[in-house]
C-alpha cells in the first residue's frame, strides 16, 4: 500500500517533548492493565504492595511545600469499602534522589496498624481503622533494596481517613479510601491489542479506509474511563521543600554542595539537570523472615527486601516485557537501569533519516496528514512540528532511564511541564498522562513499515529498534494502531488540547490532601458526584 504524503510545518517546538513513545515499545503479548496497576505476575496476587501509581507535585496553595503520593489496592470496588486496608506488613517508602546517581539520599516511609474492618485500638470510630506512622524524609541507614525503617528524624503518626498535623517540622500526611485518579480506556486498548477493533474512535482514513472504533456519542466523546467508579488506597505526605532542598544548597554560606557531602562530583548533576530537581520514585517491601504460629499473630523479622517499585508510569507495564522480566525488575533499583532496562526502550526518529525513505520525525508527520488522525474528530493535531531537531536516536533511552519521576521544585505547581523532565514535571492527580503518551508516541518512535510501500520507515530494519508494522493496516505490533490518534477520546473533544486535566469522573478536593473522595457504596450519592455503579464498557 502507498499513501500520498504532505509535508507540513507549524506546531511550536517544545525541547522535552521527544521522550514518550512508551505505548509502543517492542512486541505485545497480553492485556493492558492501566498504569501499574496489576502489573506482574506476583503483585497482581499482592494488591496490598503492588503500586499503581506514584504523584509529586508542588502544592498548588503553598509552593514553598511538596506533596507526594502513593496508590495501592487497585480496582477497589466501593460495596466493600471496609475490606481494603494499607498492609499491616509492608513498608511503603518514597525515596528521593537530590544528586543525580539514582539512588535514594533520603527516604520517607509509613507503615499501618490494624485494619478497616478490624480497627486498631487507637482509632475510634467514626474515623479510620488503621494507624499509620510516617518516618522522614531522612537519610536511610542502608540504600537499595534491603532496607530498614528509620531511627531518627521526623515523625507524624495518627489515624486514616484525616489530615495528620501539620508536625513540629511541618510535615502533614492523609491515609485512606479515595478515588482512583488514573483515566484511561483500558476496555478499548485492550480491543486494539487483541485485533478486535483497529483505533479508539471509529474513522475512515483516506488512506487505510474504515478503521474499527467506539462511536462519537452525543457529549463528542468516545472513550470509557475503565477506571470509573472505582476506589484506591492512597498515601499522601507533604513535606517542606526545605527539608528536601535546604536552603543553603547548594555551596549557601559556610556550607559546599550536597553533592560534595556524598562524594559525588556536582557537575552535571546526572538525569537531574540542575540544582533544583530531584528524582522520586515508590517502593514497597515485605520483611525477609515472617514467623507463624497457631497461637499468635505472625512475627515480621528482618530487614525489609523490595517487592515492587514505581517511577514513570506505565514504564514498567509497557516497556518491561515479556511478563517473565516484571518481578525481576520490581526488586531491582534504578541504578541498575540503565543496564537492565534500557534495552527494552525503542530508538526515537530524527532530523537524519536511518533506512533510506525519509524516515525522519519529519516523515512521520507526513505519514499522520495522509492517514487523516492529524485534526479532529478523526484525531488530535500533532504537538512537535516536522521541522523538530532531535539528532539522537537514543533520546528515549536517556530520558526514561532510570525509571525515576523527576520534578524541578522551582517550576510553578501549575506547569504540566510535558516532557522538560522525564514524561512531564512531577505528575499531578489530574495530569492527562495517557493522552501525552499516545499524542506523542506516533511521532517519535521508530517503526518498520511495510517493504516497498514506499512509506518513511519501510526501508532495511537493519540494527534500527523499531516497531513492526510490517502489514497495513493490521500491523503485527498493534500498538502502532493504538497511538495512531493520539487520545483515547475520553474527554469532550474541545477539552483534548488541555493536557493538565484528564476528564476524571469525580472532582479533586482544591486543598490537601487534594485527592478525590472516594466513591459512595452503590445507590448512595453522597459525596457526589460522581460514578454511582460503574460506566458501560460498550
């Protein structure tokens, strides 16, 4: 098949938008599960530890403090609400990395008491039925991932379902039952993986013909949050920046750069960047020793080993395949990315083209006009320009390596920041992570069409990383097809060009911990509003 390109030009350039083709990175094999959410063989038998996703964010009523969060129990159906309960055994932690080298230098971390529906002494009724203590951010007595809790440094402990504090050292925390914030048409990507349908939203491309979709409905929406209606158990902290970036850092009066004090040369400041950006990412871990007994509840013993960790999302759900890599990956750290995961992160296009047809980001762009996904309602205009300069097949692979969020604390809470440091800026409850990907994936990663087509991409694979879609239109990677649109149409179509908001179904609180409430049992509607049962997955 050949399609008639155009060239085009336009769209203004934004440096770190180059780093996203995570939806599309080598062969599939198996659904879709949404963020991290169930995302290995082992977590998905552990809903306690396994993360779904992990925030931090400047707080938009106070920059001067940090919020970050953690969500676990996915998929929490709100008829049972009082049966998902943070575990009694494991250690949650946000490790946080102030030098660039991708390891923690410090640490804060919770751990809970009691359970929902079996309360601890502490915690009364009406209130929250767990404890909860949070320890940090300090430095840990042992980096990686064995780890003990914390002897020293700030603390703040209380019950769930309320604010905690603020502490002497200004340290607020919430712990609780709250809407999962995570939107994303899972139902329907799953369809396009398993070849049932081509795209999200049904269209008729001038090129490729009928594409099978979900039909516009009357609101110009396409997509079902698969998402909606349902609960998590979300972990939220809010620290002062000053007690992660002290205000003597670096080299302030009578003091030399943090860097300096872990020997670490300050120069470059590795993934980091600069002075005021600090790596994040989620752990959890379970004790090395549980002793059981028929007589007592069973005994933790030991230093805590890892059994899961989260940065970027979706990182690990798309990129770290097959299923057999997941849990080896879940122990490992991010230092050790580069060596182990790098290889699964595909190459991006450039300004040079690599196989001889104009495979450029460019071409790319050329391609998307002739398929006809470039302007509404068949798709969403493209946000980097053919003319964009990346001269580096290996950006992707710097970017997302390590697996670590990244947010610059001097930039404004409202700033999505989409790609200036890694995916975007932190990542905020409501950011529209889902449609970044998807809207600039179909430009940047590199894909093998079909030999003779006469298409940018169709020339030799050679040492190319590229994406097959070797066959039009069915592409045997058909992740190709899923991006293709860049959206899965789940807001109204004149809200798709706001990436800050993500078209959830219930509000964020405006103040901390900012989270949604979580959904009501079914047939009640107070808080509202919201999904009362769950939304169709036609």
């Amino acid at each position: 098949m050949r399609l008639q390109l155009s060239r085009r030009s336009g769209v203004p350039s934004i440096l770190s938008l180059v780093l996203i083709a995570l939806v599309v990175a080598l062969p599939w094999g198996g659904d879709v599960r949404g963020a991290d959410h169930r995302d290995s063989p082992l977590s998905s038998e552990d809903p306690t530890a396994d993360i779904n996703d992990v925030y931090v964010f400047v707080n938009p009523a106070d920059p001067s403090k940090v919020i970050f969060a953690m969500t676990v129990n996915g998929f929490a159906v709100p008829a049972v609400r009082s049966t998902y309960s943070f575990g009694t055994d494991v250690l949650y932690q946000f490790k946080i990395d102030t030098t660039g080298d991708a390891r923690e230098e410090l640490v804060i971390q919770a751990t809970f008491d009691g359970f929902e529906s079996l309360r601890d002494s502490r915690c009364p009724a009406p209130g929250g039925g767990q404890f909860v203590t949070v320890l940090g951010p300090a430095k840990p007595a042992k980096l990686g991932a064995e780890n003990y809790t914390l002897k020293k440094g700030p603390e703040i402990d209380g019950c769930t379902n309320a604010v905690l504090g603020p502490s002497a050292d200004g340290i607020r925390v919430w712990a609780g039952l709250a809407n999962d914030p995570f939107v994303v048409d899972i139902g329907q990507f799953n369809r396009i993986l398993g070849g049932v349908q081509d795209v999200f939203r049904e269209v008729t491309s001038p090129a490729l013909g009928p594409l099978r979709g979900r039909p516009v409905r009357d609101d110009d929406t396409s997509g079902v949050d698969s998402f909606g209606g349902f609960n998590t158990s979300a972990l939220i902290v809010e620290v002062p920046i000053a007690l992660i970036l002290p205000p003597a850092r670096p080299g302030g009066p009578g003091k030399p750069p943090l860097a300096a004090l872990h020997n670490k040369p300050p120069a470059g400041r590795g993934y980091l960047g600069n002075d005021t950006t600090i790596g994040v990412w989620g752990t959890t871990s379970r004790t090395k020793i549980q002793k059981l007994s028929t007589r007592r509840d069973p005994r933790d013993l030991g230093p805590y080993i890892q059994v899961q960790r989260m940065g970027h999302q979706v990182f690990k759900t798309v990129f770290v395949v097959p299923s057999q890599f997941k849990d080896p990956f879940n122990r490992s750290i991010p230092a050790e990315d580069a060596v182990f995961a790098a290889r699964f992160v595909p190459d991006a296009l450039t300004t040079t083209d690599n196989d001889g047809t104009d495979n450029t980001i460019a071409g790319r762009a050329a391609v998307l006009d002739a398929v006809g996904v470039t302007a509404l309602p068949s798709g969403v205009p493209l946000l980097l320009p053919g003319s964009f300069g990346n001269t580096d097949p290996n950006l992707l692979r710097k970017v997302l390596i390590p697996d670590v969020l990244r947010i610059d604390l001097a930039l404004p809470a409202t700033d999505v920041g989409v790609a200036s440091n890694g995916l975007q800026n932190g990542r905020r409850f409501g950011d529209d992570v889902i449609d970044i990907l998807l809207r600039l994936a179909r430009q940047l990663a590199d894909v093998k069409f079909p030999t003779g087509s006469g298409l940018p991409g169709s020339g030799a694979l050679g040492t190319r990383r590229a994406l097959d879609c070797s066959v039009l239109p069915a592409c045997p990677d058909r992740r190709v097809l899923a991006v293709l649109q860049g959206t899965d149409f789940i807001k109204p179509d004149d809200q798709l060009g706001d990436l800050s908001t993500s078209g959830d179904d219930r509000p964020f609180r405006p103040e901390f911990p900012f989270i949604g409430f979580a959904h009501p049992l079914p047939g009640n509607d107070t808080p509202a509003p919201g999904t009362v049962g769950f939304p169709p997955q036609q």
